[in-house]
C-alpha cells in the first residue's frame, strides 16, 4: 500500500498555482505582433499564401477568427514583420476585436462594457457548460478535457463541463458548424435553462476555419444567436479557454 | 496468355492510372474472392471516383500482409446503365462497409448486401431524400426487449454519434452505431483548396488526435506523385513524431479508462503524464499535437541536437512515473474485476469485419503496417508488432501499455543514430506527374490509415480518398458490448477510442 504514496509523492506538484500569470514558452504562438514599417517590398506573401486567408493588407492586419496559427506567415515575410509572441490570453468578446493591425501595441481583445449584466451575476463564482462538437477534428475536444486535468484545474474556478443541458449555464461550439449536426446543437442549446450564453471555441467554430468553404456545413445557428465570448485557436490552448471564460464571469 | 488480373504496388509508391487494370465485375469479385481466401491479404480501401459525367472507376486495393505488396485492380461502368450489381458482402463481410459507402455516393445498388445502411449522410449523396432523421434501425419485435438510444450528444466532452441498444434487461442484445454527425466534406476539399498549404492544414485536420500519422500519410502520398525524395533526418522525424503520438493518447486513453472504472489515481497521473508528452511536441514544432511538424517535401523542424535531449529529458522524467503507475493499476484487483472478460471480440469476428490495427491486435491478428507494409524509419529497422488474444477491455489497456514501452524503446533508438541535420524549408507547390495513382499507408495509433490519390491530365489532384482505422473497428464495438451490461458500454467504447471525425470525414 505504500507504493501508492510513492507514485503520489513522484508525481509532485502538477498544478499551475495561478493560471492568469504564468506565461507559455516562447515556442508557443499565441498573439501575433505586426511591426509599424511599410512593406519596403510589397510583395504581399502573407496575403497569398495564409491558408485560411485571414491576412489583409493596407494596413496589414491578421483575423484571429481565422487564424490556425501555423505560424507561416511569420517565416515567409523577407522582413520578419509579423512575429507570433506566447500571449495566450485571445479571447474575445466582439469579432472586431479578433483583428490584430499592424502597429497597434497591448490592443486589447477584450471588451468588459459590453458584458451582458446578468452573466457575472448569475455565473461569477459558478459556471456549468455543455459542448457541441459540431465537425470538430476531436484537437479542441482534447485541449478541452486537458482544461479540467491536474495541470489547469479549471475546476477550482467553477467552471466545469456536465453532462446535461438542463443543468448547464451555456454551450460550448467546437467545429465548423455542419448540416449533418444542426438539429442536435439546436436542441441543445434549448434545453439550457436561461439566462444562458454561447462559447465558440477554435478558428472553425468561429469562422469555419479551414472548412469555410465545405459544402457540408450550415452556420446559420449563428444568425440566430449571438455569441458571448470568441476563443482562437487550432486547436484552443487551455490556459487561452480558461482565461477567456474567467474574463467574462469574473 | 491470361490478362494481367492486378498491378502490384509497394505501400509508398505510384503508377499510371490506365496500368491499373480493369476488369469485369463477375472477374472483379472472383479475384476479390480469390484474394481475400488468403489469411495475410486484406482490403485497404475499395472506392469510387467518377472518370467524366457518366462513367465511374472503382478502385480496390487489397494488401498482402506477408510480401509487403498491394494489390490494385477496379472495374468501371456506366452508372445510368448499371445500377445494380450483386453484393461480395456476403461472401466477404470485411467488405462491407466499403460498398456500403459506394452505395451511398454513387447510387449503385448491392443486391444482397445483407447490412446496406448509409455510412456518414455525405452532402454530395445520391439520395438527398435519405436523411440522419429516417435511419433504417434494426428492430426486433418484442415484449420482453426494450431500445435505448444514446446521443448524438453525449454525456461528456467528446464527438456525437447515435448508438442505439436493444436489451434485454441490464444486458445488450445487439448495438447498432449510427454516425455521419462530424461530416464536413474533407476529401471533396481535397479537390477544392489550390495551394499544398492549404491541403496540409486539411490533412492535419483529419483527426486531431492522429495529427501525425494522418499528415505524414499525405505527405508520403504527395511526394511519391511529385517523385520527391525527403532526406534520412526527415523521416527519422517523421516516424518519431507518429511513435510519440502513439505514447501520448495511449496515455491519454489509459487515463480515460481509469476515469470509467472511477480508478481515480490512475486517471489523475495518467492525464499529467499525458502533458509531458504533448509538451514534448510543443517544444519541438510549436504545436501540442504535431501540428506544423511535418510538410510535404520539406523538414521545416529538423531532429537536432538541441531537440534530441529535449525529448530524451522528457522521457526520462515521462517513463519511470508512468511504469510505477501503471504496473500498479495492473495490480489492481479491482482494475483487472472490471476489465477482464469485459466486452470481448473474438478472432473469428475481428477477421470477419476486416479489423484493423489495435483492435486485430487484441485478438492476436498481426496486422501492423509498421511490419507489414514499412515505411519511414521502419524500412530500416524491422518491427514486431505486440499482440494480445483475449480480446477484451483488458487486452486493449494491456496492449496500449506495452505498446508505449515499444514505441519509447523505438524513439530511443531514433535519437541515438540521428542522420545529420537539415532544415528543408516548406515549399509552395509539388509538382505532381500527370495521370498517377498512388497509395499510401502509415500505422496511427488506432491502426492502419490509408491515403489513396489519383492526379488528371493537367497533374492536378483528380480525387484523394481518406481511410481512418475507425471505418472498420466501430463495427468491433457493437460486437463487443454484445451479452454485456449496458452499464459496461463507455469502459467498451473507451477501449477502442475510435474517431467520430475520421470516420465521418
């Protein structure tokens, strides 16, 4: 029976004491930094090559609604313009806000004015959420099981993923939204008792992603509803989920 | 002389799409049959792809386990003339869920097929009319029997899917698994999206948990079209990248099952040794899945060795903690009470519906295609892949255990000949030889994934078929919760953790 205080005591201390300030490795790429210099080649690369098409150009801005961050646009600029820095904290709460412009420094993604009143009433110190993976690849499924293990413990802030709708506070997207799962995310969402909020989570949930342009999808649940809180990413890091919902509740 | 019956092709290589040889249908299934008599041959994938507006091509291609050779052949009709052909099904039931997908694309009918369901309510179907609301549920008329319907939405944070039961009492009769929910028209984007970036974020999307051994599939299949060869540290890399996966959601998966026994110290260390691993990845590509690491034609994160002892570091601190752990819980009475005899699949069933993978494994069927069909850093070093025969939960936690122990001996052994480094930088476009078929194969952590691509006159993609392991294995767990308790179907269905995406694609 001791080798159970043994495998205790070798695992250690896992847990990240306080998840809104620690900071990722800089391999990590998080929210991208696009330096004020004009584009003394023009050669608009990035705009061509972004496999989601989520670069502009004039002024050079990167949608993170789009963005699946594999970071080649940082390497194909001749003048190292656009740099990917390990801020994880990108959630948004406007689709707006998801743009990052070049030359604009602390930009802020998040709004707290625009905060629906009744949400850090009713969910500050409690939220309970159901997923809807919706054509998702099962990569944001996997960073979000990770949000509630030993390491993030999102647990600790109430937050917590149950099993049904009727006892849950809001829905929680994953994927692009397709034909084939319409009605179940539909039905779901009902059967949230209100008031109840909406979480897109990933590029595909937010703007189709890589999948926009499929034939098998259908997006017009997002007509109907609003959004609350935007969260980027492929697939979404957990430190980026957590502090993202702890920006809204809290 | 007879007429050559099939091309043969090695896993990795290509050939002109008017080599392949067409044959008649009644030659067609008398050479399937005839194939398939033979233990070490199974079929890989078996699909359709339309040639112009009204003719289709069906391509089949049947792997010979033992000489490392795949068999290609297909036959083509008209499908305004020829609407109904009979069913190989019945006398091959491994082939089932392949006509049964041509079935649903294609509007031909397999007369006789004895199981002809939809497969996955693709949006380019023939019959729009058939819908996910009207599935055709086995039904048996019963008093003493009741149904149980599970889902799409499941209890948890997981993919939808419908399983529908019927139990008698506690025990199930019989599980019908109806899927298609996760369907986002991924090979028809294949054809749609222009630039290889594009298609490379596409291919790591297949399945987010298989990241590795999905776009190293792609990669190998572009390459072989364009006739690229990629340098010694590149598919040192890529085959590292696949074994770690490999470790990473067997981990994962153990985790996942303690979590379904309420095996709380299992779960908890399991997931945190799980972090180790995937942060291994983050540390070398960016990524905690894999994602950027591997690029068709290129080796934009070489194995150097900065990123050597990186991963030798983390294995040191992974390995010890997860064998203290896990050579406890499979101490465990408790642990083994739940997972013996629990869910079991014979080797006869696994046979019959064509399992791949894992699940042939457990049921002592070698079939590996790190063995059998080599590719990457496997050509070199011969690989002995572990099996299990009881066929049930435990099999399939003892398997995943020792399959870690193999694949960190393997990552080792990578490291310790590292070929010399060299950063190939991603290239914007392939160029692909013009008329080519090629296949391509790689063992994922589920089992066989296999990536067949067919280029036109012009050298541009004409089709890309996808094979995920779960095709075949869902098949297996509605065999295994057979004469089960309902209650034991998430421990049965963790198992295996087959994928909802990579099924429905």
């Amino acid at each position: 029976m001791f080798t159970i205080f043994n495998i205790i005591k070798h695992q250690g201390k896992q847990y990240i004491p306080d998840v809104t300030k620690v900071t990722l490795p800089a391999y990590h790429p998080g929210k991208p930094h696009i330096e004020n210099k004009l584009c003394s080649q023009n050669c608009n690369d990035c705009v061509q090559h972004c496999p989601v098409k989520a670069i502009d150009n004039s002024p050079l801005r990167i949608d993170l609604s789009k963005c699946v961050f594999c970071s080649d646009c940082e390497n194909i600029c001749p003048e190292k313009k656009i740099q990917f820095t390990p801020d994880f904290k990108i959630a948004s709460n406007t689709l707006e806000n998801l743009v990052v412009t070049e030359g604009i420094i602390n930009s802020t993604f998040f709004n707290p004015d625009i905060i629906r009143k009744e949400i850090k009433r009713c969910f500050g110190r409690s939220l309970k959420l159901r997923l809807v993976s919706n054509g998702s690849c099962n990569g944001c499924e996997l960073e979000l099981n990770a949000a509630g293990n030993v390491n993030f413990d999102m647990g600790r802030y109430g937050i917590e993923f149950l099993a049904s709708p009727r006892h849950c506070d809001g829905v929680v997207i994953t994927g692009p939204l397709v034909k084939n799962s319409e009605q179940a995310l539909e039905l779901t969402y009902k059967a949230i008792p209100q008031p109840r909020i909406i979480i897109l989570v990933g590029a595909c949930a937010i703007s189709g992603g890589i999948f926009a342009d499929s034939s098998a999808l259908n997006r017009s649940f997002l007509d109907k509803y609003k959004p609350d809180l935007y969260i980027p990413g492929c697939p979404v890091h957990p430190l980026t989920f957590i502090n993202g919902i702890l920006e809204l509740i809290k | 002389m007879s007429q050559q019956k099939h091309i043969i092709l090695q896993n990795g290589s290509c050939c002109k799409v008017n080599e392949i040889p067409l044959l008649t249908y009644n030659q067609f299934t008398t050479h399937t049959l005839e194939l398939m008599t033979n233990p070490q041959c199974h079929c890989v994938n078996y699909y359709s792809y339309p040639v112009n507006e009204n003719a289709h091509r069906f391509i089949c291609c049947i792997a010979n386990d033992s000489k490392a050779e795949i068999y290609v052949y297909g036959w083509e009709c008209l499908l305004k003339e020829t609407p109904k052909v009979y069913s190989i099904t019945p006398a091959c039931p491994a082939l089932h869920i392949f006509e049964r997908e041509i079935s649903e694309n294609t509007g031909l009918i397999f007369e006789n097929h004895p199981w002809n369901k939809p497969v996955r309510w693709s949006f380019d179907r023939q019959d729009a009319t058939k819908v996910s609301d009207n599935y055709p549920f086995y039904r048996i008329e019963s008093e003493e029997l009741h149904q149980v319907g599970v889902g799409p939405i499941h209890a948890g944070i997981i993919e939808p899917g419908h399983f529908r039961f019927i139990c008698n009492g506690e025990k199930v009769l019989h599980l019908e698994i109806h899927l298609g929910y996760q369907h986002r028209g991924v090979e028809q984007l294949f054809l749609q999206k222009e630039t290889l970036a594009q298609q490379t974020i596409l291919a790591e999307s297949i399945a987010g948990d298989t990241v590795a051994a999905h776009t190293t599939a792609f990669a190998h299949a572009l390459e072989s079209l364009a006739g690229t060869e990629v340098s010694q540290n590149t598919i040192h890399s890529r085959t590292l990248a696949i074994e770690l996966e490999r470790v990473a959601i067997h981990t994962g998966d153990l985790s996942a099952l303690c979590t379904d026994i309420a095996y709380q110290p299992g779960a908890a260390v399991f997931q945190g040794l799980r972090t180790t691993l995937i942060n291994t990845f983050l540390t070398w590509c960016g990524n905690r899945f894999a994602r950027r690491l591997i690029r068709a034609g290129a080796n934009p994160f070489p194995l150097n060795i900065e990123i050597k002892e990186i991963i030798l570091k983390n294995l040191l601190a992974f390995e010890s903690r997860y064998i203290e752990m896990a050579e406890y819980m499979f101490d465990a009475p408790g642990v083994l009470a739940r997972f013996e005899d629990t869910g079991i699949v014979t080797e006869e069933q696994a046979r019959l519906i064509g399992a791949v993978g894992m699940a042939a494994r457990t049921c002592d069927i070698r079939r590996d295609i790190r063995s059998s069909h080599p590719y990457g850093w496997f050509l070199k070093k011969a690989h002995h892949p572990v099996c299990h025969h009881s066929g049930d939960v435990y099999a399939r936690a003892i398997l995943r255990h020792n399959e870690v122990k193999q694949s960190l001996s393997y990552i080792r052994k990578m490291l310790e000949d590292l070929p010399e480094e060299d950063a190939i930088p991603n290239k914007a476009e392939l160029a692909f030889t013009p008329d080519s078929f090629t296949i391509s194969m790689t063992e994922g952590w589920r089992g066989e994934i296999c990536h067949c691509a067919i280029t036109d006159s012009s050298g541009k993609l004409k089709h890309y078929k996808i094979k995920d392991p779960s095709l075949h294995n869902w098949f297996a767990l509605a065999l295994a919760v057979r004469n089960n308790d309902i209650s034991d179907f998430p421990i049965c269905n963790k198992s295996f953790d087959l994928s909802y995406c990579g099924y429905d694609l």
